[in-house]
C-alpha cells in the first residue's frame, strides 16, 4: 500500500482508505459482523485512513469502528468523521458553534476518543461557506483540544474554492471520479498550492464503476441507490455521481474496452483516481472483505498510460459531461 501526506494535517495515509457509510447504512442490508470484517479486511490490507460520519447509520459506522480498533488494539488508523447533517432541518443557520460542538461531543462518545483526527462539516449548505465565525468556532474547538483538524466535505467545486480560503481549513471532501471531472480543472491546483489534503469520495459513482450493475440490478429499498435517484432524500449527485441511471450504464460499455485484460473495472476507476497528485486519499466503501481487499489492492496498479486517459477524457467530454459538468 504506498501512502501519501494527508494536506496541512502532515499525517502520512493510505492512499486507499475506507469510506464507512455503506457499514452504517443506506446501502442496503449491511450486517454488523459484516461491517466489521470489512475493515479489518481493510486495515490488514494496510488501510490507515477511515472516513466516517455521525449520520451514518445514526452513528452505527462510528460505533463498529469503535469496536473493531478497541479489538485489534496497536497503532490507530487516522479516522475522518463528518459533522451538520444531523440538523433537521438542515439549514444555514443552524451551523453554530455550539451545535457543532455538541455534534462533535456525541461523535468522540461513539469513537471511544478523547480528540477526533478530523471533522468535516458535512455538505452544509453554500451560505455556510461565507460564514467566517464558524470557521473560527471551529478554530476554538482544535484550542480546546476536541478535535486535531478541521475540514470540510462539499458538492461543489465553487464551495471547495471559497473553504480552503480559511487558514485552518486542513481538508477538502469531494466527489471525483471517471463520470466527475470537474475538480481537477482547478481545485485540486489551488488545494495543492495551498496544501490542503484531497479526499475523495464516490470514486465508484455508487458502484457503477464496478462494471458490475446493469439495467436489470434491484437496489433494496433502504438503498439510497433506490430512493434518492432524482434526490429525493439528498443531493442527486451523491447518487451514481448524477448521472442519469441509462446514460451511466452506456458510459460503463464504452469504458469497459480500456480496462485492461484481468484488471476489475473498479480498480482500475480508482487508479485513473490516483493519477491526480493533488489527491491525498480516495476513500472507497466495502459492503464485504472481498470488496475491501479489492480495492486495496488498486494501489499496487501500474500508472494508466496517456492514450487511455486522453480516451477516458473524450469518452466524458462525449457522453457524462452535459449531465454533470454545470452542476458540481
């Protein structure tokens, strides 16, 4: 596993880690024991980096992580959580210190910690980002000895611009992957020259990119690829990266021939991640070991050569990038 430095925190990561929503739900039946193995499958394949959310299951995720770090013992992985969505409503003005830091007391209950690595504020709404007061609550918090850093999870590009203007933003959340391009236009040149750490999430586009789901695949009703397709329930961009389910799916068939021979689509996807300098971890989920130790394993992939790259830029620019570019 070759790691990277994680921005500003100077934590040397994985730089495959575990993103922890799917052991926390909204992924169909995920059971506990299962969640479990996934990452200690992970974190024996040499996971450093846990990406979690006090949401996640109503704080499940962050409770089996708990568990399984108290089972194994040793040396603690760096574990990410997010901080906001559990505001209902979830609005601009309820992203206040003291909320935060209520949210931030129940996280480091469940975890079993006396400072969490890193808060993230999670997809707070676009206002939230031109309030500098809570960006210096957040500073307070780090004084406090709460949390070590503080960064924040985004949908888009212009909200990961205005974030990293705070001094102590450390770290930046953002989907990006084959079907969402659009961070390394600029973002990720400002996040370098600013050394704020790139964690990147939906690397699969919910799986898409797993080549492994087709027009007849049944999503369980607790799934969010079932219930938020049109962004019901959340942002539609968090579902398949938002691209229209059909259009994906012809995406994936024009994709498949570059993959080279005996490489799974996925790891392949995550290695086309990887490419990215700027990138300090990308941060895919596992419903199961096999699917851990599998995209453990993309980053012992060779570097993609230029041909299939400039090939997967056109394939985006021809068939994903009218979907998705405007939007995020």
């Amino acid at each position: 596993m070759k790691t990277r430095v994680l921005g500003k925190t100077g934590a040397t990561i994985s730089e495959i880690g575990f993103g922890a929503w799917q052991i926390g739900g909204s992924w169909g039946d995920v059971s506990e024991a299962d969640g479990k193995r996934a990452l200690n499958a992970a974190l024996d394949s040499g996971v450093t980096f846990v990406d979690t959310a006090d949401v996640y299951g109503d704080g499940r995720s962050e409770k089996i992580i708990a568990a399984v770090l108290k089972e194994r013992g040793g040396e603690k992985p760096f574990v990410a959580t997010k901080a906001g969505r559990r505001l209902n409503p979830h609005a601009t003005e309820g992203y206040t210190g003291a909320n935060i830091e209520a949210f931030i007391d129940r996280s480091l209950s469940n975890l079993g910690v006396e400072t969490l690595d890193l808060v993230q504020l999670h997809c707070p709404p676009t206002e939230v980002y031109y309030r500098p007061d809570l960006f210096g609550a957040l500073d307070q918090l780090v004084t406090k000895g709460k949390i070590r850093h503080y960064g924040v999870s985004v949908e888009k590009v212009e909200e990961a611009l205005k974030a990293i203007e705070y001094p102590g933003v450390a770290t930046v959340q953002i989907i990006y992957n084959i079907f969402r391009q659009r961070p390394q236009d600029l973002f990720f040149a400002e996040a370098k020259k600013k050394n704020v750490g790139v964690i990147v999430r939906v690397p699969l586009a919910s799986g898409l990119l797993s080549g492994k789901i087709s027009r007849d695949t049944a999503f369980a009703a607790d799934d969010h690829r079932n219930f938020n397709r049109h962004g019901e329930a959340f942002d539609v961009g968090e579902t398949f990266a938002g691209v229209p389910f059909d259009a994906a799916l012809d995406a994936v068939e024009q994709l498949r021939p570059l993959v080279p021979a005996g490489v799974p689509m996925a790891q392949f996807a995550l290695r086309w991640i990887l490419e990215q300098e700027a990138v300090s971890v990308v941060i895919p989920g596992a419903r199961n070991e096999a699917q851990a130790q599998s995209n453990a394993a993309a980053s012992a992939l060779p570097a993609i050569d230029e041909k299939t790259k400039a090939a997967i830029a056109a394939l985006y620019e021809r068939q994903v990038k009218v979907h998705v570019h405007h939007r995020w």
